[in-house]
C-alpha cells in the first residue's frame, strides 16, 4: 500500500486533500498527517514514504524549508513532493521548482488538479 | 507603482472560488448594501499581508452561517461540530480567500508575503476611510463580509 503524508497545519485542509484523494482514486492509501514541516520530516525519515504533500504556510517549519530538508537528505531526495498552498504566485513557484518540488498547486485545488498533478505518481 | 488588477472584483472572484470548491456555495454580492451582521452573532477573524503592500484583511460572518459551513465541509451533524473545527475552517477560508485575492490582483511575476489567519476577539475594528468593504451572500442568503485595510492597499481600488 502506499504511503502518501500530508502537512498541513489546517486540520480542515489535510480533510481536503484527503477527499481529493478519494475522489480521483487514491482512497486506498495510508496517510499520515503532520501539522507542520518538522513533524512531516520526521515521519518521512521513520519510514517508507511514496509522496509528500505539503502546504507552504506552516508553523515550526514552513513547506519551503521542509522542501530543503527533504531534497538534501540522501535518503528522502528522490521522494516527490507536491506544495499546495494558498500563498503560491508565478514566482514563488518557479523557485519552489528549482529547489525541487516536483509540482506546485493552489488551494484551493480540485480534484482534476489534483489527479494532472499525480498522475505521474498513479501510474508507477 | 504596483501593477494590478481590478482589486474589488478580484476579491470577488477570489471569496466566490474559495466558497464553490471548498464548500459548493455559490456567493455573490449582497442584495442588501445596509446589511450588517449582528455583533452578538459574529465570527471573524483576520490576516495580515506583508508584501508587497501592507494590508489586513478580515472575513466575518454569523456564527450561524459559520456552523453551517463547518457541518457541510466536515459532513458532519450540528451536535456534533466543535469550536476547533469552526475555528479551523474561518482560518482556512481566510487563508485560501488571501492567497487568491493576491494572485487575481498582482500581476503574474509579483511575489506576496502574506502572514498566517488569526481569530478575532471583541467586536471588529471600526470601519474607517482606509478600509474597503465587501457584503456578500451566499444563494441561501447567508452573509459574509470582508473587510481590507490598509493605505497601502486601499490604495490600489478601483475607482
């Protein structure tokens, strides 16, 4: 089974991406849910993990430092992660991709974002 | 000078989406310019915009139509809803409501720092010439307003 984590620090957001899930056939997976960067960072080192999801605004540790943390750990650098948030622009996310989050999407995101945005990730 | 687009519209646009994806209502602009929501009965709560103008804006709304809103989102009876949840969903409207009125409003390459939502104690600050106000409804007739504040970003409205 795959293991998806989402970090988030809105309760009612994690709900969200968690229905899109469902919605475009993902409902079969294992979520582990963190409220904040550092909290997704250690459940990602605890174990296997297939995508991370995460929003940008976040406190402790924001999705962009986890986006750091995960890309320069040897161990979770090819893990892909996906940053959904409500602060993204044109430039936010061309930075966001060049520190290599594999896409950005805004919130709120719908489901067929949702399903273009991992279809890579559903096919495997 | 900041390159922008029409801001009131773009608030519009912005509280319009929010409400249709996260909980299917559809919002448009209260029938009623004089609508005021009972102070008794308010719920709102505020975010601070920190680039590249400085700004605040709020969303209030009946703790009714709050409840409401959580019981739809959450799917969930009314007996069952918690203040946490009623209070997660203001701050995550208010999040996505932001997020979005910037990107409709800023030009395509501005980046925005925008801070985290924080719940609103006592009554709402008083309504004064650097703020602009948004009364809209749901097609339930539930009220919504939003209020921006701010020099900076009162600014930018459309004449």
């Amino acid at each position: 089974m795959k293991r998806i984590i989402i970090a988030d620090d809105s309760a009612t957001a994690r709900m969200f991406i968690k229905r899109c899930l469902q919605i475009i056939g993902l409902g079969d997976v294992e979520i582990i849910e963190a409220e904040h960067g550092k909290e997704a960072l250690t459940a990602a080192k605890a174990q296997e993990v297939d995508l991370l999801l995460t929003d940008l605004n976040m406190p402790v540790m924001d999705g962009e430092t986890l986006v750091k943390w995960v890309k320069a750990s040897p161990k979770l650098g090819d893990l892909p992660v996906v940053v959904i948030t409500s602060a993204g622009n044109p430039a936010k996310e061309a930075q966001l991709l060049k520190l290599g989050a594999h896409r950005v999407l805004n919130k709120p995101v719908s489901p067929p974002v949702m399903l273009d945005a991992l279809a890579d990730f559903m096919d495997e | 000078m900041i390159e922008h687009n029409p801001l009131y519209q773009s608030m519009i646009n912005a509280a319009s989406q929010t409400l249709e994806n996260m909980a299917f209502m559809e919002v448009m602009e209260h029938f009623d310019r004089s609508h005021e929501i009972s102070i008794e009965e308010l719920a709102w709560n505020s975010l601070l915009i920190n680039d590249p103008i400085l700004g605040e804006i709020r969303l209030a709304m009946s703790k009714a139509f709050l409840q409401k809103l959580t019981g739809n989102i959450f799917g969930i009876d009314d007996d069952e809803i918690t203040q946490l949840q009623m209070d997660d969903i203001l701050n995550e409207l208010l999040n996505t409501i932001v997020g979005l009125f910037l990107t409709n409003l800023l030009a395509d390459d501005q980046e925005y720092k925008m801070g985290l939502p924080e719940l609103g104690a006592d009554e709402l600050p008083e309504v004064d010439a650097n703020t602009i106000v948004w009364k809209l409804m749901t097609g339930e007739e539930d009220a919504l307003q939003i209020f921006a504040s701010g020099a900076s970003l009162v600014a930018l409205k459309d004449d």
